[in-house]
C-alpha cells in the first residue's frame, strides 16, 4: 500500500475502517468540485483521477494525475481549490476532515507519511515547473513518462508497462503543450525505440534509463 495507511499496523487500520466510507467509483465521476467545502479527504485506493481547475476564460486546466494511495483533496482552506475527476473505474475512501485530523493525532506514523506525501507532492510541482519551464516538447513528455513510471514503481507495480488512461489532449494540457505537438513527441519517442505502445491504453518503455537521460537533456 503506498498511500497514508501503509503507516498503520491491522489494529490501525481496522480503527479507521470505522471512520471511513469506501466507494466504488467510475471514468469521469466527479470526487468534488472545486469551491465545494472541504470537510471530507479522499484517499484513492484503486484507480487514476485528475486534478483540474477552471480558467476564467472557461478553459480546463489539467494541474496533475493521482494515483493508488494518493491523498485527495487535504487543504487547510474552507473550501477545494480543484475539481477532482476519476480517469478510470476505481475506488475511493472518504473520510470526514476532522476524524482525518484525529487519525494524525492517534497514529503518529500516518503524520510521518503524510509529511512524506506531501514532500513528494512538492517534488513533483517543482519537477512540472522544470518541465514546462525549460524542456523542449519531446523531453517533456519523456519527463511525464518517467513520472509515471515512478507512481508505479512507488505502488509496487511493473513500471516498464505502465497504465494510461489519460488522452494526450490532457498530457498536453498538463504539458503546456498542443494535441498535435504531443502526438509529433510520442512519435518521435517510437523511432528512438524509447516508447512502444500496445494498445489497451497501455504504453512500454523498453529503456527508461534511457527515457529519464533524454527528459534531462543528456541524449540528442
């Protein structure tokens, strides 16, 4: 378990099965929208969301993926600051903020994991600031892949064959980068032989050193 309860020991977790409401949930379910009060924290325990924000010229804003294990939607703030969205079928559990806050009290390795989440999270921001910022579209996505590799790898799953459910409009979006411009990376990502794509919204990486050393700008 990658997320906060991989802290906890059976007594743990059978505690806090008593506060928690576990949810099957579906592609393109809404988990909250931003400006709703916050008074919940989802814990995604299966499945792929994303985080979006709306622009004021009415435009989405793709801000990032979450995965298994991910905390969704901890703020110190009234209300969300996002819209949270499900990419695939899954499950959820949700869990009201203040018995969230109690947990931390009583169990004070879930506060060291969360501290290491959200370490991870701003790791991750900076990472995307780097990544729209300074590298060119194909090491862009090359970065995005090696990130998702890394969920993977945190989850304890293959991570050579990875899950990606997301449409390259929102890796784009998240990229600051065109549909088209995505499409031209990916490709150009297959003739390198760094990339392969089987189908099933599935995509391999045969070298991800290899992968990881373009997104660094050290591969032609």
């Amino acid at each position: 378990m990658a997320g906060i309860c991989a802290a906890l020991d059976m007594a743990g977790l059978e505690e806090i099965s008593h506060e928690t409401r576990r949810t099957q949930v579906n592609p393109r379910d809404v988990l909250y929208h931003e400006g709703d009060s916050a008074q919940s924290v989802v814990m995604l325990t299966r499945g792929v969301a994303k985080l979006t924000r709306q622009m004021p010229d009415g435009r989405q804003q793709v801000l990032g993926f979450r995965f298994a294990g991910d905390i969704l939607g901890f703020t110190t703030r009234r209300t969300f600051l996002s819209d949270a969205e499900m990419l695939t079928e899954g499950q959820v559990c949700r869990i009201s903020r203040r018995d969230f806050e109690g947990m931390l009290a009583r169990f004070p390795a879930t506060q060291r994991r969360l501290i290491e989440l959200c370490s991870q999270e701003l790791a991750e921001t900076q990472e995307q600031l780097v990544t729209v910022g300074r590298r060119q579209a194909e090491q862009r996505v090359a970065a995005f892949l090696i990130t998702l590799a890394e969920a993977a790898r945190r989850r304890n799953q293959p991570h050579d064959v990875l899950d990606m459910p997301m449409t390259r409009a929102e890796i784009g979006d998240l990229l600051g980068l065109a549909l088209e411009t995505v499409s031209r990376a990916f490709t150009a990502l297959k003739k390198r032989g760094l990339v392969k794509e089987p189908g099933g919204h599935k995509v391999e990486l045969p070298d991800i050193p290899a992968l990881a050393a373009l997104a660094d700008g050290d591969m032609d």
